[in-house]
C-alpha cells in the first residue's frame, strides 16, 4: 500500500510501506482461552482403557506394613531415665574434683608412722659435674667451661663474666641459648646433657 504524497508535493522515491501495523489489543483473550480449555474438557479428548500391567509385576510388588504408633514413655521410665542421668552427671562432677584436688590431699595427708629399720646415713651430695647438670647457685670448673663456651656463641652470654660463679645472668645466657636453638630436653636456665650436647656441637 502506498501512501499519497501530501497536497501541493510531489512524491519522487519509491512508494513507503508501512513498517508496523497496530491492532486492536483483545480484552477478551483469557476468558477465550478458558472457554477453548472447558470445549476440549467436555469433548476434546476420548478416554481410553490402561492395558494390562506386565506378566509378574504385581508379585514383585509389596506392600509396605505400616509403622506402628510409638508407646508414650510412662512416668516411671521418665523418672528412672532422669535418675540415671542425673547420677551419671554427679558421679563425673565427682570425679573431676576428686582428680583436681587430689595434689592437695597428698600434701594435706599424715605422716608415715616412723620405721623399726635404722635408716641409712645419707650420702654426701654428688659434685655437679657427675650429675650430668649444673643449675643456678653451682660453682667450679665446669662453670667456667660453660661460660666460656657460650662466650663463642654470639649475643647469648651477655654478661660475660668467667668468675666460675652459676648466677641469674649465666641462667638467663643458658635459657636463652636453649631458646634460640631449640633444646627442649632440660629445664629452661639448666646446664643438662641436651644443652650440653647443643652447646659442645657448636663450639668445638
């Protein structure tokens, strides 16, 4: 369909078509859709007869027996239940106390009744050096050698001193020294045969 040129102008080009046509916009067209659905209810559609099930499917169904109803719990299994446990939470609260308590009953505890046997005179105390450790308070050689060899380890032994005296800053060297290198076998600030053996690897 062409469209006219306008009055006093002539058209040269080609003819224009137009490009979108706009229709009237249907109100109606779900009702019209639920009719067309209520047609085919009626008539629409023929019903037709299921065929038999396959040979043996209804032996291999089963009927599933039903899960019978669970008894309400009477009152004196509810009480004995609430006993038991109540006892059970007595008996670890117990337990637990007892556990905690039981270095201070070991301090708190009476002393032994005195043996018949003559006891035996007790040995003088050991030098460090055959005990295997020195500690703060020790003095002697091997105090010196210890100082000595941790004044070859930088930044450990601080102080410096070789008087042969175990002091707090000779303590605080060895503990620092078990620190920075990992020993763990001997008390923090006690000269033992792991710091020992740390201590000779690496000062010759």
């Amino acid at each position: 369909m062409t469209t006219p040129p306008g009055p006093g102008r002539p058209h040269d080009g080609p003819p224009l078509e137009p490009v979108h046509v706009l229709r009237p916009r249907r109100t109606d067209a779900l009702a019209e859709l639920f009719r067309e659905f209520e047609r085919e209810e009626r008539g629409g559609y023929e019903s037709v007869p299921l065929s038999r099930p396959p040979h043996g499917s209804e032996e291999r169904t089963q009927e599933i027996p039903p899960v019978p109803a669970a008894r309400p719990a009477s009152g004196i299994r509810r009480t004995t239940l609430a006993l038991a446990v109540a006892a059970a939470a007595v008996a670890g609260f117990g337990g637990a106390l007892l556990l905690a308590g039981g270095g201070a009953d070991d301090r708190a505890a009476p002393a032994p009744r005195p043996s018949t046997t003559v006891p035996a005179t007790p040995s003088p105390p050991a030098a460090p050096a055959e005990q295997g450790f020195l500690r703060e308070g020790d003095s002697g050689p091997e105090v010196t050698e210890l100082q000595e060899r941790l004044l070859r380890v930088p930044d450990v032994y601080r102080s410096g001193a070789t008087d042969g005296r175990y002091d707090a800053g000779l303590s605080a060297a060895v503990a620092r020294f078990q620190l920075w290198y990992g020993v763990r076998g001997d008390e923090t600030g006690v000269y033992g045969d792991d710091t020992r053996l740390a201590l000779e690897a690496r000062t010759g």
